[in-house]
C-alpha cells in the first residue's frame, strides 16, 4: 500500500469510515443469525472490509481474478445479486451516493467522495466479488487480460 492510500485510509477511519465498516459488519451478522440471509453474509464482510479500507484496493470479480466459478460466481450467485439489489442493494447505493455529492460538495471530500462511488456500485451487486490490493496484478483469466 502507498503512502497516499494509507494516509487517506486512516483519514477515513477518523472521519467515519470505522462506523460505516461497522454497520457493514453488524449487517453480516444479522444476516448470519437469521439463517435466511447466510448467503449474503458473506458479501456483507466483503463490503465491510472495503468500507474500512477503500483506498490501495480494489473489488474484483472472484472467478476472473482468481480463475475459477464457485458458488457466488455462478448462476446462484446472479439470482443472489438480483434478490440483493431488490431488497438491499438499491437504497444501499443511494446512501453511499448521498454521502458521496455531499463530501464532493466540500472539495476536500473528494477522495472520500469517490471511496463512497466505489462502495455504491459495489452494493449493488456485491456476490461474487473479493477485495484485493490494487496493485495486485491477479491471476487466471483477469492476468491475461492486463
């Protein structure tokens, strides 16, 4: 990680992004405990994760970066993506693209504004997807392609 994402990780942390990780988290638990929601817990972990560190990484989807489907990539994990955009992922977004034209609207925000832009599109459609370095260079098909 750079100088600049860890600086702008923990700037993150200290202006919010450590009650927006936990919400995440709390939401993978409350999904784990009602059973119902287990497949979607996982994807909750993914999100809070990168809500606790969004800069110096990137989300990935996992059978390109890694070269294999599983359970999540598949067709169980579209009609996993879909249930989720139906009832979670939409108003998801919308919070995240709130904060994110309110902090772009301060100038200074705007490197957390963008996090936010990240966080939306990833909360759409978070099934099947894994959070690695950006620099990483990958695996599978998704190295063939860089």
């Amino acid at each position: 990680m750079s100088f600049l994402s860890l600086l702008l990780n923990i700037l993150w942390i200290v202006t919010g992004g450590i009650w927006i990780a936990a919400g995440w988290l709390l939401a993978a638990v409350i999904m784990a405990i009602t059973i119902i929601g287990l497949p979607w817990a996982r994807s909750a972990l993914t999100m809070a994760r990168y809500a606790f560190l969004p800069f110096g990484y990137r989300a990935v989807r996992r059978d390109e970066h890694y070269g294999r489907e599983d359970l999540g990539t598949g067709a169980l994990g579209a009609v996993g993506n879909v249930l989720w955009l139906i009832f979670a992922g939409w108003w998801l977004a919308l919070g995240h693209l709130a904060a994110a034209v309110a902090l772009a609207l301060t100038i200074i925000g705007i490197p957390f504004a963008w996090a936010h832009l990240k966080l939306a599109l990833l909360a759409l459609w978070p099934v099947g997807k894994d959070i690695v370095p950006a620099d990483e260079p990958g695996t599978g098909a998704y190295a063939l392609r860089r």
